[in-house]
C-alpha cells in the first residue's frame, strides 16, 4: 500500500515518514515486543497522504496565505486564522484512492482481533513531534474508541484538521518550526479496555526534580485520556530503578488521588465516542491499579529507556503512556516518547550547577490560601486572572497569574505570558504540566476550590519551590534565586551528611553535594503522611471502638487495614528519602515525639498524659519497650524492616533517641531482633542518639551494645547545661560552644575512636556556627549532619581545614 505502513514495518528513522509518535509505536513493535512489552497492534496513514490531500485539494497555497505575517501573541487574529484553515481541510474530501486503502488496513487489523470492526485510538503524530528537546505535548489531537469506516475518516480528518489549532500554530512559532516543514501522520491502534480497568502516564524519571533513578507512574480509572488531559487528579507511585532491578519490590510512595470521573466508551450514535462518568464511592477510595501493576509497569520503564538511550547514543529518559485491559488484566504500552524536559536541564547544566528558588525572609509568616500539586521548581507573583472560558483567553495580560478550571494545551498563548498558572484539577503528568514545565512556568495543578477562593485582581505569591507540594500565599512575597556552582567543591575526608525530615524534598536535596543523610527524621512522616496517633490506629486494628473513626477511616483509604497503612506509609517515607541518597547511608531516628506533640495528632488526647515536662518525660527509647507503646513501636521497626528486605535499600541504619541507661538498650535491641533488624544482618548498623550526659559518662556500655554514637548537640546541650532549650528567660545560656559542650562532643569521639565505631553529629551546632565544625573536624568525627542550606558553606570549610590540617 503506498500511504499505509503497518507498526511492524516502522521504526525510530521513519519520522518523516509518520512523525515520532508513530514511528516510535513501530520501534517498540519491532525491538521490544520480542522482549515482553506489550504493545497493540495497528497501522499509520503516513505524512504523504497529508501532503496529498493538501494538494488534491489545491488549498496548500491558501493556508500558507492565512499563515502569512500571524502574530501569535494576537490570540483573536491567531483564533480566526486557525478556524480558516481547519475549515478548508474539513472541507477537501479524501482521494478515493487514500480512503481505500485506510479500509483495507483497518480490515487486516480488526481481522486480526477477531472483529468485524475494531474499536480502535486515532492518533495525530507530527512529524517534528515528540523530539528530545520539544515535546509537542498535546498540539494535536487523539480520539478513542472509534468504531467502523465513517467514524473512523471522520476523525482521520479531524487529526489533519489539529495541525492547525491555535495552540499548534501558537508553539511551533514560538519555537521556531517551519510549519510547512511539519506534515502529519495519523496512527490507529487497536484499543485498550481501558474504560474497563485502568490508565495512566509514566516517566523513567523524576518530572520535577530530574532525579534519575525513580520511575514515576499516574493511574485513574478508565480511559487515559481524563490523565492525560488533567481532568482527573490521579494516583501516584514512584518506583526505585536500581533494586527493582534487583529483583525487590521498592514501591517508595503511593499517593491517592481523587479521581473523580471515569472515561468510559458511548453509547453506539452518540456524538462523541467516549463520554465521562462519576466513579463509584469504592473506586474512590481505592488505587486504580495493584502493587504488581505497579511493579510490572517499572519494569517496562526500565526496559524501554534502556532501549532508546541505546538507540539515541546518550541518556534518554522517556514518557510513556499505558492501559490495563479490564477484561484481560494485561497492561499494554501504547505510546513512548522522549521526556523533554528534565533531560535537557541534565545535558544544560552538566551536573555543574544547580538554581535554587527561595523566599528572602525565611522567617516571614505568609498566609496559605490553597495548595495542589507543585509542577517545576520556581517561584512567581503577580495578580491573579481567572478565566473559566478559553474564549476570554485575549484578556489575559504579561504577567498575571492565570487560574482556571483546568488548562489544556490550548491555552499556551496565554500560559506563556503568565507568572505562575494554577487550576482546580489535573496530575503533574498532564499535557498542560508538560507544556508548563517546558516553558518554564511554575504552575500547581489539583488545587481544588482555587477558582472558587482567589478572585482576579488579588495580588498572590505560587511558590513549586517546597517540594512536591505547591503553595498560593496572600500577597506578595519577596524571592531569590540562587545559582549554586558544584564544579570548585573540593574533596573532604569527614563525610558531609545532611539533616532530611521531609520525604518529599529527598530527590531535590539529593542534588546537593553530599555523602548521605545523617538524620532522617520520623516524626515529619508520623505527623503529615499518618496524622492519627499510632494507638488509635492499633486500636482500629484490634477492632476497638476509638475517638474519631470516621476521619481515621478516611485517612487509611486505599490500604488493606491501618497497620497496613502505618507500616507502608513509613516505608514509603523512609524508603524515599534512602532511595534519593542511595546507596549513601540513609541514618533513620526512629520516632521521638513527646506526649504533648502526639496529643495535638488525630484522636491523641485519649492515648497521651499531661506531662508538666515532657522534653523530660515520656519519650524516646522509653516508650518503645512499654506496655502502653510497644505494639505501635513494632509496627515502625516492621516498617523499617520493610524498606531494607522488601524495597532492598540496605543503605538505610537506623538510631536509637533519648536512651537513658544500658537496659532500656537491651530491651529496645531485642525489639528490633523480634522484627527482622538486628545489627550485622544484611549490613544493617544501629546506632544511639548521644544526647544525654549519661551517653557519655557510661559510653563504654552503650558501644559496647551498639554500633555508633551519633551526637545530638541539642538536648545534649540542654540537659549538659541544665536549660530548657524552649525556655526563653533562659535561653541566652543555651550555646553549644560553651567550654563543657566541647568537652562532652571531645569525649564521645574519643570513646568511638577507642571501640572503633562510628561517631557522627546531626544537631544543629555545626548548621549554626562554623567554629563548631571546625572543632569536630580537629577531633576526627567521622561526619558531620547538617541542614540542606548550610551543606555547601560547611563542605567549603571543612575542605579548607582539612587541607590545612594535611587530613585528605
């Protein structure tokens, strides 16, 4: 056939032939459904048959008149001109020829399935599409479940007819494209049961931070569409590559989304091929796809990027969409693209530098209006504009905040004058996020109410730059952005450790120069991820009736039972953040709230004393072994055993808080063996927190238990010196270099130095004061655990004094 090339008969170097998207759907037929990726067959019209209806039409000339001079910034002549040109090819009837073939090909494919006529997805591919550095995310158009021949050249058409859009007119300008050098291929491929199961969107890479070695997945329900299209906020999962290579399970997050409509196929007639339908209470509450999916899904990640690195010569990190088959339960591959992106920020900046965004008053109170997801790193400010019509679009201004329900690739004209973006709804996998990424807008998708809560006019500061959450605050705020150059850093023999409590910061600080984490802290995880005391949720285990159930149950949504909750949820924190620094040591605090912090949590003040003292009360080591504790404290040290056996990220130690004599540290060990973590197994080391003078007095005992000290300046200061380290009347005596200080962290060195075990520090001191880490560095600690924003002043000063000192 001259304008129909099956997927088995294309591969990556035939572009120009069906554009990238179909050519890349023939190289994955070819090269990677011998190796068990699945993938549907079907068949591309190639970028001939677009040139010859354009010339069996004679309206060539005319589109290239309409084209002639357009402003893409005038988005009302950009509209006009766009609709004249679609109404032309509308209007140009198919060569009988070209329309004989289509049927003939769509014949062999529904012959292969078994079908009179297949339902199948009409895919645009343009030829300049999906190139490593422009994505194309979206400019032209897909249709689902389409079934027979007048369906199926109506919407062949209408691919051709997507060319045009004003969004696609709008980014190849801007970027630069001939638009007589970009043809289009139209790519059908038989459908998926998705509307029956489940679809989504992956990434062989961080999206937002560039991290490498995370596979990121969204899931909803139904067809894919509503994901990629940011209709829904879907389910999240990040999968760690290099154990998973290992043969382990390292999901290292799950993330519930609303999902609140399903794509599903029309009814035969209707208007539409696909409609959208309101997913049930049960689909709600649950992930619209398994563990396995999940892991199965990594896998075919891992292959396809392995594969077209290979192919391109240099890295090559891909997007990928899927759909599970809900009649068959197969997950199918059905499109692979490169991601255009984080892959050009690695190749720009070449692992030298890094751009940081960040607030210049860190201490200023702002005013959180709404949140969602964070989409970039950067932050904006202006006054907010909402338009709930793209028709309104021409009255977006340079440099306001654009919100709105939901932005599809549509709205690029106006997304790319804007100072920050923010909508109702969508997944950080969508077209709009894409586009917005790429054009360097940070934008929060899936802030549910924004349109509802801002107004136009108000001035707001969208901060991307905390994480993978995303903030709209009141007014607006100063900010910076900070260039940190990597390439001078010289070497340091005292490793530089850094202090991680939030899991979702882990990729980002993960890009700092560092050598691991020396405190990874529970509590952050306890309090955002879990929220509800560990005993109200052992309770609901046990069947108990407990205080707040309801909010309880809510909380626990799409888990098997709150222990299940619990232990993944822990995992998951901990895993992430040992999965960013691996495999540098991971050195995890287990939980160390005090009786007032855990009342203020769900359901708290019905487990909790009032304690006139609790820094000095019940806390720590104390409460693992007790009868009132114990059974949550085993749920953490299964969590913790999770991360290690399940997720294989050996790299994760864990350490012991506030532990006041040497029996409580047999008691506390003999949990931990009863749980699956004993020091020596699978490397597995567990260390104390030095924080009490007792750590010192009696540190023969407690080495001799255990495999390290790691000093915690704070309460050791506090207890040394007899301060309350809240107390404010008293706080002018609270400074770690007071003479006894020193002598304590001399002490406790020297102490690990003559067991020849590890000796860190991970409190504040060396964050605050630069003499304290030269003091430690003299000394011979082995590391020294710092806030992320002083890793780079410090690493400087140590190499210095190293060097000084002839360490290295």
């Amino acid at each position: 056939m001259k304008y129909i090339k099956f997927f088995k008969e294309l591969n990556n170097k035939d572009v120009p032939l069906v554009g990238g998207k179909n050519a890349s759907i023939g190289e994955m037929f070819q090269e990677l459904v011998p190796v068990g990726i699945k993938v549907p067959n079907g068949f591309a019209i190639t970028s001939d048959a677009y040139w010859y209806l354009l010339d069996s039409g004679g309206i060539k000339q005319k589109i290239v008149d309409l084209l002639e001079n357009v402003d893409v910034t005038e988005i009302d002549v950009l509209k006009t001109r766009s609709k004249k040109i679609r109404e032309l090819i509308f209007g140009t009837p198919f060569p009988a020829d070209l329309r004989d073939e289509i049927f003939q090909a769509y014949k062999m494919l529904s012959d292969e399935y078994g079908m009179n006529e297949a339902d199948v997805a009409v895919r645009s591919s343009a030829t300049a599409e999906d190139l490593p550095d422009a994505s194309f995310a979206g400019q032209q158009d897909t249709y689902l479940s389409v079934k027979g021949q007048t369906e199926l050249i109506h919407y062949i058409k209408s691919c051709f007819a997507s060319l045009f859009t004003d969004r696609a007119v709008s980014y190849r300008a801007s970027r630069g494209f001939d638009h007589f050098k970009v043809a289009l291929s139209v790519g059908i491929q038989k459908m998926v049961r998705a509307d029956k199961g489940s679809a989504g969107v992956m990434f062989s890479i961080d999206t937002e931070t560039g991290f490498k070695d995370a596979v990121f997945i969204t899931s909803s329900w139904g067809l894919g569409e509503n994901v990629v299209g940011g209709t829904v906020n879907p389910d999240e999962f990040y999968v760690f590559k290099p154990t998973l290579e290992q043969g382990k399970r390292p999901i290292i997050k799950r993330q519930l989304g609303t999902k609140h409509l399903k794509m599903v196929y029309a009814p035969k007639g209707s208007d539409h091929p696909t409609k959208n339908i309101k997913t049930t209470q049960k689909e709600l509450e649950t992930f619209s796809i398994t563990d396995e999916d999940v892991l199965t899904l990594a896998r075919y990640a891992i292959v396809i990027e392995k594969h077209y690195t290979k192919e391109a010569g240099e890295y090559r990190p891909m997007d990928m969409e899927w759909a599970k088959d809900g009649e068959s339960g197969e997950i199918f591959i059905v499109q692979a693209r490169p991601e255009t992106v984080q892959s050009q920020n690695i190749k720009k900046l070449n692992g030298q530098r890094i751009e940081k965004f960040r607030f210049k008053n860190t201490d200023e109170d702002k005013e959180i209006i709404i949140n969602g997801k964070a989409i970039g790193g950067k932050i904006g400010a202006g006054k907010v504009r909402i338009i709930n019509d793209i028709a309104h679009m021409n009255s977006f201004k340079e440099g306001e905040i654009l919100v709105t329900d939901n932005t599809d690739p549509d709205w690029e004209p106006a997304m790319k004058k804007a100072s920050a973006v923010i909508t109702n709804r969508g997944g950080r996998t969508c077209h709009a996020a894409i586009v917005a990424r790429e054009i360097g807008v940070p934008a929060i998708v899936g802030a549910v109410g924004a349109t509802d809560r801002l107004y136009t006019g108000m001035e707001v500061t969208v901060s991307c730059a905390e994480g993978e959450e995303g903030y709209v605050y009141a007014g607006i705020h100063e900010y910076e952005v900070e260039t940190i150059e990597l390439s001078n850093l010289g070497q340091t023999k005292t490793k530089i450790y850094m202090n991680v409590g939030n899991p979702e910061k882990a990729f980002s600080f993960s890009q700092l120069p560092n050598h691991g984490v020396g405190l990874a802290r529970m509590e952050l995880i306890i309090l955002n991820q879990i929220k509800a005391h560990p005993l109200a949720l052992l309770d609901l285990q046990n069947g108990k009736n407990i205080k707040e159930k309801q909010e309880i149950e809510k909380l626990i949504s799409g888990y098997e039972s709150p222990k299940d909750f619990f232990i993944k949820k822990i995992a998951e924190g901990m895993g992430m953040i040992s999965a960013a620094f691996y495999p540098n040591p991971v050195i995890v605090r287990t939980s160390d709230f005090k009786s007032n912090e855990y009342r203020g949590m769900i359901a708290g003040t019905a487990y909790e004393p009032q304690e006139e003292n609790p820094m000095l009360g019940y806390r720590g080591a104390s409460r693992y072994y007790s009868d009132l504790y114990r059974g949550a404290f085993e749920w953490e040290c299964q969590a913790l055993a999770m991360v290690r056996d399940e997720m294989g990220l050996t790299n994760m130690k864990i350490m012991i808080p506030f532990l006041r004599t040497p029996e409580e540290g047999k008691k506390v060990l003999e949990i931990l063996r009863r749980n699956g973590l004993e020091s020596g197994k699978n490397g597995l080391e567990i260390y104390v927190m030095c924080e009490l003078p007792v750590n010192v007095i009696l540190a023969d005992d407690f080495l001799n238990m255990f495999d390290g000290f790691s000093i915690g300046s704070n309460d050791l200061t506090q207890l040394t010196l007899g301060v309350d380290r809240d107390g404010q009347l008293v706080s002018d005596i609270f400074d770690e270099r007071n003479p006894a200080m020193l002598e304590m962290f001399k002490r406790a060195i020297s102490a690990c130095k003559k067991h020849k075990k590890y000796c860190g520090i991970c409190g504040q001191a060396p964050s605050d004061y630069p003499e304290i880490a030269e003091f430690l560095v003299r000394e011979g600690i082995d590391s020294i655990s710092l806030n992320p924003d002083s890793v780079i002043s410090t690493w400087n000063l140590v190499s210095k004094l190293e060097s000084e000192l002839n360490l290295k």
